[in-house]
C-alpha cells in the first residue's frame, strides 16, 4: 500500500545517512588506530567499514531491508560493545552508544527494537559494572550509573516515539483501506449504471432510433438496452379519445346514467 511504501522509502533514505556517517567515522578511527599501531581495533574499524560498505550495496540493489537491518545493527553493537570493553578513545567510546536506542526503535519497531535494546543495555550494564571483575577496562561507577540512567531515559524516548509513530501509521493504513474498500464500492456502483449521452439519431415520422449497428429500433427497446429503466404501456386520454371515441362515449354515457341513478 502506498502508506506502507512510504514507510519504506523514509527508512531506507535514514539508512543511507546513517551509513554515510558511520562509514566517514569508522574510516577516522581507522587511521588514527592505524597511526598509534593500535592493531586489534584497527582490524575492527576495517571489519566496520566492510560490513558498512556491504550494507550500502545491499540497501541499493535489494529489497529485503528489514532483514538487512537485523544483521548489521547487532553486528555494529557488538563492535561497540568491544570498544567499550576495551576502554578505546580512554573510555569515550561508550558516549557513541546513545543514538543506538533511536535507531534500534526506528528500524526494527517497537517489539524488535525493545528486545536488542534491552539486550544491549545488559550487556552494557555488565562491561561498565563488571561485577565478575572481568579484566576489562575499569569505569567509574559514578559515572557509569550516570550513563546507564542516562541510556535508559533515551530508550524510554525513543520506545514512547516509536509507539506513538506506530500508531499513526496504523490509523493511517486503517483510512486508506476504508478509502480504497469506499472507492471500490463507487466504481462498481458507476460500472452498473447505464446513461444516454450525445446524439441519438431518431425517425421523424416512426420516432425509431438508429443504434450503434445502423439498426432502427423502437424507443421502448433502445432505452431499455442502453439503460436500466423499462417500459409499462398504458395510453393517453388524448389518445383513447382519438382511437377510441365511440367507446368513450358509451363509457361517458354509461357513467352519467349511473350517476343519475337510472
């Protein structure tokens, strides 16, 4: 439907932005890995923009987006995941998490989008807190909590949003049916009527009309044929008086005897 069409446009034209900046940010951490020899996250920029240039052909030459948006969105989290488990840019890397909620929400739907976001949040919850006293990079709980109320407050927004387009959208796929079931409901009541229209071609004498085969038909059988209306045959007083005076007259005649009680 033309709604659901739109819907899909308006995703794939966010995803090409997102790309687009993603892939300009993943080739500046590359080089600056590559440049103080930070070998491991080095590779992971590399397999980023890998995935991120794949993703843009894929956006380009295929429809199944939705599925596309399964794959790369988790495989892009987890290479942030990795960041932050790392502590890349001395701990920094975490701030880039917070519009992940907006597009987990925005690409996958509400349901979707809710699960990969708490999941997310978890995990997150885990690298920043490390209660099993991984040997991972160490965050300060403070600041750690702060983020984490933070990240939650953004995926509230961004589930409240996306409910709120969600049911937009259904009220609007739900119109445009009604419109479509109405239309198609006019069009079939203007296919079953019939109409006269332009010239019609009639005897001046028989009053006969000429059809569209060159035929000359009574009017009765014309209109009938070109119409939904029939004809009941009855006749005039002017001509019941003309084709059958004496059998008025008698009639007339036999009406005032009535009247007059003889």
């Amino acid at each position: 439907m033309e709604i659901a069409r739109i819907e899909k446009k308006r995703k794939q034209r966010f995803a090409f932005s997102c790309i687009a900046v993603a892939l300009a940010a993943s080739i500046g951490f590359a080089v600056v890995d590559f440049i103080e020899q930070e070998q491991m996250e080095f590779i992971v920029d590399i397999l980023v923009i890998i995935l991120l240039a794949v993703s843009l052909i894929v956006l380009t030459k295929s429809d199944r987006h939705l599925l596309l948006y399964r794959v790369v969105l988790p495989l892009l989290s987890l290479s942030f995941l990795y960041n932050i488990a790392i502590g890349a840019g001395n701990g920094t890397a975490v701030y880039w998490l917070f519009p992940f909620p907006l597009v987990f929400f925005f690409f996958l739907g509400k349901k979707e989008g809710g699960i990969v976001a708490a999941v997310i949040f978890f995990i997150i919850s885990l690298l920043l807190i490390n209660p099993f006293s991984f040997y991972l990079y160490e965050y300060d709980i403070t600041v750690s909590l702060r983020f984490l109320a933070s990240f939650l407050l953004v995926t509230m927004i961004a589930f409240g949003l996306e409910a709120s387009r969600e049911k937009f959208v259904k009220l609007s796929l739900e119109n445009q049916t009604k419109l479509m079931e109405e239309k198609q409901n006019l069009e079939q009541a203007l296919g079953e009527i019939k109409t006269l229209n332009g010239l019609i071609p009639i005897c001046c004498h028989c009053k006969k009309i000429r059809n569209d085969e060159g035929y000359w038909q009574q009017v009765e059988v014309y209109v009938r044929d070109h119409t939904h209306a029939d004809f009941s045959h009855g006749i005039c007083p002017e001509c019941a008086k003309a084709l059958y005076e004496n059998y008025n007259d008698s009639g007339s005649e036999a009406s005032r005897h009535r009247r007059a009680g003889t």
